[in-house]
C-alpha cells in the first residue's frame, strides 16, 4: 500500500486495494460480508466519482454537483440550520443518510482529500451491533423503535418510519437521525436513550488522511464525525448498487431484559398498501366532548407555543399518546402552512386554532384569511427541507380536509382517530 495507507485497525480490517485486479470484485463482498470497505488514493474529485460509478447508480442529493457528488466542508452559512451540520466545522451526530425517504440510498462513499489540522475524525456504528445488544438487553425498547410508527422523518414530505425495520428476506435495515427534522412518538421518545447509549458504546473512530474514503451500506451503518478546526474537504456520494446484493444485516436472536416497566408498542409491520385509509375529503362529525378555540398571533413563536398548547390540552383530556402525538404535529403543519402561504401573514392578523375531542378522537381546525390558489399537499421529496407547505403530512395519513367559510376565510382540518388504521407513505 501506499503512502495513503491505513492508520487505523478498523481501516486495515476493510480495506480494498483499488488498484488490485478484481477490486470492484472485493468491494462487492465486502460490502456483502460486513457493509463496510475502505479504500485510498482517491485524491481528488474526479477519481472519487470515478470510483463510485464502478460500484454504484449515483443519486443525486441536495447539495451535490450536477455530477451527483457533493463537497462537504464548512461553508460558513450553515450554522444552526437543521439539516445542514455536515456543511458546518460543528460535530455531526450519528445517523444514516436519507432518513426521510420512502427509500433511502442504498450505499454512501466518504473520502477525505483535505484532513482539517484540528479533529475531524469520522465516526462510525454498526447498527448490527445496536440491534443485537438491544436485543439482548432491552427488548423492550426493540419493540417500540421496531414499530411502524417509531419516529416522523423530516418536514411535512417526511414519513413515519420504524429504526429497525425487518424486511421479508428477515434482515434488517436501520434508519436514524438526531436533528431537528425527526419527530419521535411518546413511546419512542422513552427508549432513544437505549439506542444511543448501544451506539455510542460501539462506535469506532477512523482518523481519515488525504486520499483516503469508506464505502458503508446505508441500511446498516450509522456514521458521524467530531468537530473540527481549520479547512477540511471530503467528498460524498450516494446511491444504489448496480446488480442485487445482500444488504441489511441478520437479526441475532436473544432473550434476556432490561428490567424496565413500561407500557411497549407491539412489533408489527407496515399495513400493506390495500390497508390505506382513503382521504376524508368531508368533514367528520365529531360529538365533542372537549373544545377549545383560540387565536394565533402572526409569529413564528406563537405557532411553537400553539403546538405545545395543544399537546397539554389533549394530554389533560385523556387523549391517548399515539393520538396526541399525531394531532400535535397536524396543528404545527397545519398552523405553519397558514403562516407562510394565506393572507394571514398580513400584519395585525391572526389564525384562528380550534382542538375538539370526543370518545378519544380528535379534530384539528385551522382558520385563515385565505390566500392565492387552495391546499394541495405538493409531495415535497427534499428530506432536509425546512419547511413545506404542511399538507404532505395530514396527506401521507389520509385525513385532511378544507373548506371555504361563507366569509371567504379558509378552514383546513385534520382527523385523528384512534380506531382508525395508520398507513406508511
């Protein structure tokens, strides 16, 4: 090997001479084997597409070139933004990338062309060995993150989603981010300290020099990196295999506890497409036994406070969790598409916000001035998006609806339900 060669035991241990006959060969096995390969000597921008080509369809990615490749280095703007960590020289939490798509890319390349002189270090999980000490240890917490309902992944286009999802071939494949653009369910919220204390017990840090990437499949492998100073450039690339091949990783059976006490989520999988619950385009009657009507002040901040209102009143009403859960982020989308797109960003104006429960389902009523053209949810795909027109959301679940008040005002509603079915987009 190279100048470039691996400085690590963990980059030893899957590391692919590129420049071996076969490599492409042994790459695939790897991937295979372990889901993760190390490579080096790809210097600069053109070899690592080069590269990623041999071994992959390249997708493109919101912030990559029109080669699909993209620079990751800190810009400068992106301080703070949700989203947007791996532009900024901060420290990048653990997660897999595309976390808010349907499907997300199977593969990811990372290569470091420009070490920064301070930290940097790369940060790696396998979320097989997450699931195989939660398996042992705490089941209970499987369970819930297992469910088909764990978390809500990115903006209003985002889906809900387990973190562990077992798929018909028996796999498994992880999904996972910490950033502002999740949403986790009670249940879920309960046990995300399990799962981060397993990840951080089994991560592994690899201290990348210039020439040198890691090929990791997305489906089981968590990645990061620590906070760095001075300039740093890697280069990434996403996508899908080019022929069929093992991903995910197998389930290691065990059944011993955690100890824990709580009411868990049953593991089920995702309801088939025929199970949908269609769009209830007409209003339910709802016999309210709870009711409340309020005004929102035109500011981002009275929309947050709106929602975490909502959350005490429903809770206080006995609604149950799950369903609180859901109605709490409908009155945040439903409010924050009001905000940005009606009249009611005039100043001086107000959204009207009204909660009703009966018999433990909820109705949700968003009341504005109206404005240009009527709600449609615009199936927004970018997963790191800060905000979409709110409708996506109530959309992916099949119960939203709108009507226009004989003032000319505009109501948007949402319906949650307990004995309804709850499908996946």
């Amino acid at each position: 090997m190279s100048a470039a060669s691996p400085a690590t035991d963990l980059f030893a241990r899957h590391y692919v001479d590129l420049q071996l006959s076969g490599a492409v060969g042994r790459v695939a096995g790897g991937l295979s084997a372990a889901g993760l390969v190390t490579v080096d000597r790809l210097t600069t921008r053109s070899r690592v597409l080069g590269f990623a080509a041999q071994v992959m369809r390249v997708v493109h990615h919101r912030d990559s070139g029109a080669d699909g490749v993209t620079a990751i280095y800190n810009t400068g703007r992106h301080d703070e933004r949700p989203g947007f960590a791996g532009l900024t020289n901060g420290e990048l939490a653990l997660h897999t990338e595309g976390a808010a798509l349907q499907s997300p890319p199977r593969l990811m390349l990372m290569v470091c062309t420009q070490p920064a002189p301070e930290g940097g270090h790369s940060l790696l999980v396998d979320g097989r060995t997450i699931h195989a000490e939660l398996e042992q240890r705490c089941p209970d917490a499987m369970a819930v993150l297992s469910g088909p309902r764990a978390g809500f992944f990115g903006p209003s286009a985002g889906i809900f989603a387990p973190v562990f999802a077992r798929h018909e071939d028996g796999r498994v494949a992880v999904r996972y981010r910490q950033n502002g653009l999740v949403r986790w369910s009670p249940l879920a919220q309960m046990h995300l300290h399990s799962f981060w204390t397993a990840a951080k017990r089994n991560q592994q840090m690899l201290t990348l020099e210039a020439g040198q990437g890691y090929l990791l499949d997305n489906h089981r492998w968590l990645h990061g990196r620590t906070a760095f100073d001075g300039a740093r450039r890697c280069y990434r690339a996403l996508g899908n295999p080019h022929e069929p091949a093992p991903s995910r990783f197998p389930p290691q059976k065990h059944g011993r506890g955690c100890g824990m006490s709580v009411v868990t989520a049953p593991r089920a999988s995702a309801p088939q497409a025929s199970q949908t619950v269609p769009a209830l385009r007409k209003r339910p009657r709802l016999r309210a036994k709870h009711l409340q009507a309020m005004g929102v002040p035109r500011q981002r901040e009275a929309v947050s406070e709106a929602r975490r209102t909502v959350r005490r009143l429903l809770l206080r009403w006995g609604v149950g969790p799950q369903e609180a859960f859901e109605a709490e982020l409908f009155a945040a989308e439903l409010l924050t598409n009001a905000y940005h797109h009606s009249r009611a960003g005039t100043p001086g104006a107000e959204i009207g916000l009204c909660i009703a429960e009966g018999g433990g389902a909820v109705l949700i009523e968003v009341e504005d001035a109206g404005g240009e053209g009527r709600p449609t949810a615009r199936g927004q795909t970018d997963e790191d998006a800060e905000h979409g027109r709110g409708l996506d959301l109530v959309e992916s679940l099949g119960r939203w609806g709108w009507r226009t008040l004989p003032d000319g005002h505009l109501s948007t509603w949402a319906y949650v339900h307990p004995a309804l079915q709850r499908p996946t987009r």
